[in-house]
C-alpha cells in the first residue's frame, strides 16, 4: 500500500502478511479522498478509523496534516502495526485495540468522520449496527459524516441516515449524514 497524497506522499507501507486484513485499494482511497476534499479540511478535522486493520486510511489522513485521528481494531497485531508505523513516521494516530461495537459504545468523543471497514462477510444487520449506534449516541459533529466501506453485494440504502454511495472497482463507500 502507498500513501497517495500529503506530507508523506508515494511512501509505501508494507504490512505484515500474517495481518487479517483487507487495505482499501489505491485507486478506490484516492476516489474517497477527493471526495473528502470538497468538504474538509484535513487540519482541522478529527478521525475515527474503525475496524482499522494496516491502519491504511489513518496514514492518509495523517499525511494530509490531520492532528487528531483515533485507530480501532480488536487484532492485537494489527493496532501494534499502526502504533509502531506512526511512531516511525511520527504520525499523530492513537491506536486503540477494542472490539469495534463496545468501543462506539463506551466513547463519547465526537469526530468529524468516522470511517469504517468492516469484514466484507458481515451481515448487512451486522453493517447497519454501525450507523445505528453512531447516531443513537451522537458521535459525529455537526456536519460529520460516516463512511462505511463495503462489497458491491451489499445494500445499505435502506439504513437511517443513509445518505449516497460511490462504486469504485470491488468497493462501495457508503455515506451516512
């Protein structure tokens, strides 16, 4: 995986193999970050990555100068990963090992974005519970915004809050306001 943009712009990050995790392609993090682009700017922004695997989408938005980003993801190896990357780059990520339901309800911090990429394999109940617990305890700031990453065989436009989703080869980002 390679950082597109940013400070840290076309450095590649290898991950350790053993890592149970699925990056989000170059091509489909590109499209999301010029999306995100038209409507924040990165340093004044905070981030929640959920379910953060290599810890892909956090180094983004680290690169594009956003200071305040939190990392979740119940694999021991995985947030160890992210820890010990941003520390390499001297990133500013907070890497949190929790399962991903108990921690949105625990939290009470707001965030700007919430990016989530859940196993492809979870049920779209299983997906719906995301935006669900995020609004029912008000985790966005005003004009905050949940993306959820997904498969194409998934449909989260019946989900409340739901608001459009992008295509981009394999993945679909959906958005929730």
């Amino acid at each position: 995986m390679r950082i597109i943009s940013g400070l840290y712009k076309s450095r590649k990050i290898v991950a350790p193999k053993k890592l149970p995790v699925r990056p989000t392609t170059d091509m489909a993090k590109e499209s999301l970050f010029n999306i995100i682009n038209n409507h924040y700017y990165f340093d004044d922004i905070s981030v929640l990555d959920l379910f953060a695997g290599t810890g892909n989408i956090s180094y983004e938005f680290a690169s594009r100068g956003t200071l305040n980003i939190t990392s979740v993801d119940q694999d021991y190896g995985c947030i160890k990963f992210i820890y010990q990357t941003a520390k390499n780059f001297d990133m500013p990520i907070e890497a949190i090992k929790s399962d991903v339901f108990k921690f949105l309800e625990k939290t009470s911090l707001k965030h700007d974005i919430i990016f989530a990429d859940p196993p492809y394999n979870f049920s779209e109940v299983q997906f719906a519970c995301i935006p669900e617990i995020v609004f029912k305890n008000s985790l966005l700031k005003d004009n905050g915004l949940l993306i959820i990453e997904h498969s194409k065989q998934t449909n989260l436009s019946q989900v409340s809050n739901y608001s459009y989703s992008k295509n981009y080869g394999g993945s679909v980002f959906s958005f929730f306001e």
